[in-house]
C-alpha cells in the first residue's frame, strides 16, 4: 500500500494504527468536523475503510480536532498512553503504539523519539511482512467486528426474551387473578339470580300496565274518529242537498221557460235532410253507389258539435284533389291545408294513409291537433278506419271524410257521419 501524502514521514503500519484508533474514537468526539459527521455514523468496520482519507486529512489540518483525539485515544491505551506521554517507554511496549501516541498526542521532545522508533520501524519490519501485518489486522478488526456486531444481536435476544418473560408473567397474573374472580363470583352467582329473576318480574308488571294504559289510549282515539266521521258525514250529507235544492231550482225554472214561451220539442238534426235524400236516391237505384254530393257547409257543422271525431281517409281525399302530383306531395299539401281548419275547430283528427304494401313508413311533419297514421303491413287504411269508428263509444259524435262507398257504408252501419272528399277539399282549398 503506498504512504498517503498526508503523512510522508509516517510508516504505514503507524498511519493506519492512528487511522484505526482514530476511527474508533470518532464516535466519541462532541463536536466532530464536519467533514467527519457522516463517518462517525458508519459501522465501525467501515469507518476505518470509506473515511481513511478523510481522517487523515483533518488530522493533518485541524490541532483541534488531531488533540480532541488524542486525549480519548490515550484514555483508552491507559497505563500506555500516559506512560508514552510523560516520556517513558515499557520494555514491552509495541513501538508501533508508541510511535502513533507519540504523534497523536505530541509530548515535549517528540520528535526525536518518533523519529528513533521510525528508523528503527523501517530497519526490523521488510515490506513483506508489513503487507501481512496489515492483512492480519485486518482480519482481526472483521473478526472483532463480527464479535460486536454478535453481541449486539445477542443482547437484542435477551431483551426480547426479558419482554417475553415479564409478558408471561402478567398473563399468568391475570389469570390467576380471574381464577380468584370466578371463585369469589360463583358464591353471588345464585343471589344475582334472584335479583334479576325480581327486577325480571318488576319490568314484567310496568310492561302490562302500560300496554293497558296504550290500549285505553286506542279506544279514546277510535270514539273520536268515529265521532268525527260521523260529523263529517252530517255535512257532506248536507251540502248534497243545498247541491240538490240548486239543481231541482234551475230544472224548474228551464220547463217553466219552455212552458212559458211554449217552446215545441226539437225534433231532427242538420243532417237529416241530406241522409233522407240519399236514402231516397239509394231506394230508386237499387244497389248502385250513390256519391255524396260536395258539401263543406255540413262538413262545418258536424265539425262545430262538441267532442267531434274526424277521420280522413288520406290518399282518398289527396288523389281526388291532386291526383297529379305524387304520394308525398299529396301527404304535405293535405296536411298543410288541413291545419287552419283544425285550429279553428278543435276536432279531434286522425289521417290514415295507406301503407300495406311497404314496409318502411315516412316521416311526417303533422301540424297541431292532427295525428297521422300509416295502416300496419298487409292491411288496407280502410280497415284501419273501420276499426278506429268500431272503438268509440256509441253516442259520440264521429264524422268520416272518404268517397269510398264500401268504407262509407260500413261506418255509417257502425253510427258514424260520412262526407265525401270534396266536402273538405271545398273548405281547406277555398
């Protein structure tokens, strides 16, 4: 190993023996450099390997420091390092610890003695044996390492033993201590029985009482609603007969106005006439159609009685106004037309178109008040409309605007109003 060139008049046996007690004492120091701070938190054996050079160098710079060291490092040589100090040698002495007290804690006269036992260092130890004096101690510093490191582990083992033992102890403590509980407990065992078999009773006896006091309570509250609906029955009974009186009142007073200004009774209805028409048309032609003559003033009365249904057979109605334009034309310009007329009556309309042959059916923008239907696959707007007439309810009005006579016939059969096409053609395109 080659000198440090810190040191050039040291041997290397005596650096690395200053090193080493150098290393062990760092620990030890107060306030260490702190270039040294990291170091003195090294493991021992580390201490002297990874911080060699940093020793060294704070050594030779820092008196400080190099004499702070020097007193621990003499306190712990003992007889040695005070003799060394005070300028005497043992026989027995190592010179390589002489040398390195000498130079640690620097004594008057020093150096001549230093430099005595360094000539005479270099004269007995060839460089050989130096290197394995080196590798020696360094086993032995691994093999006090290991020693250290296993007595630390050794008295972390006990500690845990220790804990382990006192715990043992306090468990059996305790249950020695419930042993003596239960034993104590079993003799008061049967009188705590009794006592809660009494208060057991006791609660029993509260529990009825106030199950009988919450039942009083029910019946109380039963009388009163019974009274209240009683007096609730009084009254509604009452203002159904004020309503009665009123009612019987305004009867009275109509049939004393019909008496008074001998009103005959209404017979007939705006549509008679023209159904008698047709009836006699139909008489004289046998089974032959009879087509509906365009009217749009009947097609307004019907449409002004209350609660009117209208039905529009659709492409009936649009081929017969615009049969040269095509499908989708006709649906737009129908319902388009449609829409004053339905705001201005209020009818309840539904258009049916034909669409038993396709599948896909077309969007439609239908306006206000107007619901528009394409009949189901494979079934004719017709039937659609039959069964639309069929659904409601006998006595309402139902008006159907259709120039087919087999659709005309059979609603008609079913109570509904038939008008031809040209009835609302007549009113929506004028």
């Amino acid at each position: 190993m080659s000198a440090d060139p810190s040191y050039p008049m040291l041997p290397e046996q005596v650096r690395t023996r200053v090193i080493g007690w150098a290393a062990d004492a760092l620990p030890l120091l107060a306030d260490p450099p702190a270039s040294l701070k990291r170091v003195a938190s090294f493991a021992p054996n580390r201490r002297a390997k990874l911080g060699r050079n940093m020793i060294a160098t704070a050594l030779e710079t820092d008196d400080d420091f190099r004499g702070h060291l020097a007193t621990q490092v003499i306190a712990a040589q003992g007889d040695l390092g005070h003799a060394v100090q005070e300028g005497t040698t043992p026989a027995a002495a190592d010179p390589v610890d002489v040398a390195a007290l000498l130079w640690l804690g620097r004594p008057d006269g020093w150096e001549a003695r230093f430099e005595v036992i360094v000539r005479h260092l270099a004269q007995a130890t060839p460089p050989r044996d130096e290197e394995a004096l080196e590798r020696l101690r360094g086993r032995l510093e691994a093999a006090d390492e290991q020693a250290r490191e296993q007595r630390v582990r050794n008295k972390e083992r006990i500690d845990e033993l220790k804990t382990e033992n006192a715990s043992l102890r306090r468990k059996l403590g305790e249950a020695r201590a419930a042993q003596r509980s239960a034993s104590e407990g079993a003799s008061q065992t049967s009188q705590e029985a009794e006592q809660r078999a009494a208060t057991a009773e006791a609660s029993a006896a509260t529990a009825e009482a106030e199950v009988r006091r919450l039942r009083a309570q029910v019946e109380e509250l039963q009388h009163q609603l019974t009274a209240h609906r009683r007096d609730h029955r009084s009254e509604r009974d009452q203002v159904t007969l004020r309503a009665r009186i009123l009612l019987d009142t305004l009867l009275d007073a109509g049939q004393g106005l019909r008496r008074e200004l001998a009103l005959p009774p209404v017979t007939g209805s705006p549509a008679e006439e023209l159904e008698e028409q047709i009836g006699r048309a139909r008489e004289g032609r046998g089974d032959q159609p009879v087509r509906r003559p365009a009217d749009p003033m009947l097609l307004e009365n019907y449409l002004s009685m209350p609660r009117v249904r209208l039905l529009v057979d659709g492409y009936n109605v649009s081929k017969e106004g615009w049969p040269s334009s095509s499908l989708e034309a006709q649906r737009l310009r129908l319902l388009n037309a449609m829409a004053a007329l339905i705001a201005r009556t209020g009818a309840e309309t539904t258009v049916v178109f034909d669409a038993a042959d396709i599948t896909n059916r077309p969007m439609v923008n239908a306006p206000r008040g107007v619901k528009v239907l394409f009949s189901p696959p494979g079934v004719i707007a017709d039937d659609v409309i039959r069964d639309l007439v069929a659904a409601e309810p006998e006595g309402r009005p139902v008006v159907v605007v259709t120039s087919d006579q087999a659709v005309a016939r059979d609603v008609r059969r079913a109570g509904a109003r038939v008008v031809g096409a040209g009835s609302l053609l007549g009113l929506i395109t004028r």
